[in-house]
C-alpha cells in the first residue's frame, strides 16, 4: 500500500513537472537571450488562464481548440510589451530593469483584481475533460492517472521539443542562440539584435501562456495565481541552469516531484518548503545549475 502512494506521488509529480518545465522555459528564453529577469512571469500566465476560462465561456471553445487562439494572444501580447516596456530599458542599469518588471507584475495583478475581484474559478467539467473526452481517470495497475494532467504533460512535452528544435535547426533559433552567446559579434555578422530580443520576448510569454492554458485544465484561475509559478519558475531555471530548455524540463521534474512527495509525506502546508530546500542545496553544491556550465 505504501509503495502504492509512493508511485502515485511520482506519477502526480511528474506530470506536474512537465507544466512547471513548459512555464518555466519561458523565463528560461527571455533571460538567456536578453538577461533580464521577468517579475511578471507568473502573471502572463494568469492572463492566458483566463483568456482561456473567457474563451469556453463566450465562445463554447474547449481548451485545446481555443489554445492556438490563446498562445497567438500571448505571443502578441509578450511583442507589445517589449516594445513599449521593456525596449526603452535595455541598456538601463539592471535595477532599473528590475523596477520595471516588477512593477509591471503590479499592474498585471491589480488589473487583475479589478477586473475578475478575488474570486476563485475552475473550468467547468465539460471544458477541463475537453467535452467529455477525458472524463474518469486510467487505472494503471492500480494507479491512478488523471486524463487532463496527462494531457497538458504530452502537450507541454511537444512544446518542449518544438522549441529545442526551432533554436537548433532554424536560421531564426541559431540567430537567437547566437545573440544569447555574443551580442556585438553577432550584429557583426548582420543579426538584427533588436528583432532577436523582441522575438526571444514574444517566445517567452508564448511557453508561460501555453503553460497557463493547459494548467486551467485542472487548476484554480484567480488572479494572485501567478505568484506561486513564478517563484517555481526562477527556481527551476537555477536548478537546470539559466538558458538551458532541457535543463529547464529537469528541473521542472524535481520541483513537481518534490511538491507532490512533500505534501504527502511530509505535510500539505509545507510541500512548497521541499522545493525550496532543494533550491537552496543545489545552489550550494552546484550554482551554475545542474546542465549550466562552470
């Protein structure tokens, strides 16, 4: 029985893992091609979560019909950003840019407030099992797994993998990957580094709304919701190391294992604790992160 709950724990965390991995790389992008810290991670993806509750409730549209919808949203949204604010501070000391990041978390949270209050929303049943297509759960030799997780773990997977081949096998990934690795050098050779920051920006809030929308299958939407993910995702960026995507699905699958076998084995009120223990270990022993170099 008690090996059982174990793998039950297991499964739960690794499909959780997944979602923390796809939301995290995200911040992963906009810092390893600009380095600079998005404080307002977290609330792109809150934003994506209720376009998506939005998009079921007006237009009848389940989440992974209305997800192109969502991400193309988000895409546009992470380009207008740069381009209004956080273009005008990039080569304003770090402080300054921090100040601007975080104080865009405010706005996004607040108007969050304003506009949805501090209610807690789910996704009706007949959108969160995709109408009726994943209803009840898999039995697995007595395990049990939830369809919509499985679902957003398999989707958030492919993202993955898409994103790790656009960088490695298109001219546009090579030029961003070249960015990230030398600015000067790489306007040298006729890269235009303003496009590849308001690219590498776009990119970023596209994986944290892709995030978000597969996590409305399953998870609460209220507007404090991105707090929790953005910590998870500064941790997991260290954990795997900064600019590195399969770092990043790493170390989304330590956090999510570590919060699912925390919050059964050691306390629910504490399972985020686990996380941050973990966080803080690596960072001694390791802190270029498991796959950064040093």
């Amino acid at each position: 029985m008690e090996g059982s709950i174990f793998l039950q724990c297991i499964i739960s965390g690794i499909l959780m893992g997944g979602v923390f991995a796809l939301i995290a790389i995200g911040l992963s992008i906009i810092w390893g091609v600009m380095e600079i810290v998005n404080f307002a991670h977290g609330d792109f993806m809150m934003i994506a979560m209720f376009i998506t509750l939005g998009l079921f409730q007006y237009l009848g549209l389940i989440p992974i019909f209305s997800l192109p919808i969502t991400a193309a949203i988000l895409f546009g949204l992470g380009v207008v950003t740069y381009r209004l604010i956080i273009r005008p501070v990039i080569k304003a000391p770090m402080v300054a840019q921090i100040v601007v990041t975080f104080g865009l978390l405010l706005f996004i949270r607040n108007m969050g407030q304003f506009i949805f209050k501090a209610d807690f929303r789910t996704l009706p049943a007949k959108a969160a099992t995709l109408d009726g297509w994943l209803g009840g759960s898999i039995n697995v030799y007595g395990l049990m797994i939830p369809p919509p997780k499985l679902v957003a773990f398999i989707l958030s997977l492919i993202f993955i993998i898409l994103v790790d081949q656009f960088f490695k096998r298109t001219t546009v990934g090579m030029a961003l990957r070249a960015t990230a690795q030398n600015r000067k050098a790489s306007q040298l050779v006729g890269v235009d580094v303003d496009r590849m920051y308001e690219l590498s920006w776009g990119l970023g809030i596209l994986c944290v709304g892709i995030g978000g929308a597969l996590l409305s299958l399953f998870h609460y939407i209220h507007p404090e919701v991105g707090l929790v993910f953005t910590l998870f995702s500064f941790i997991i960026v260290t954990l795997g190391g900064f600019g590195s995507i399969w770092g990043a699905f790493a170390g989304g699958l330590i956090i999510g294992l570590a919060e699912s076998i925390g919050g059964v084995y050691i306390a629910p009120a504490y399972k985020f604790a686990v996380a941050f223990i973990i966080f803080i270990v690596v960072l001694f022993v390791r802190p270029q992160g498991l796959f950064g170099e040093g």
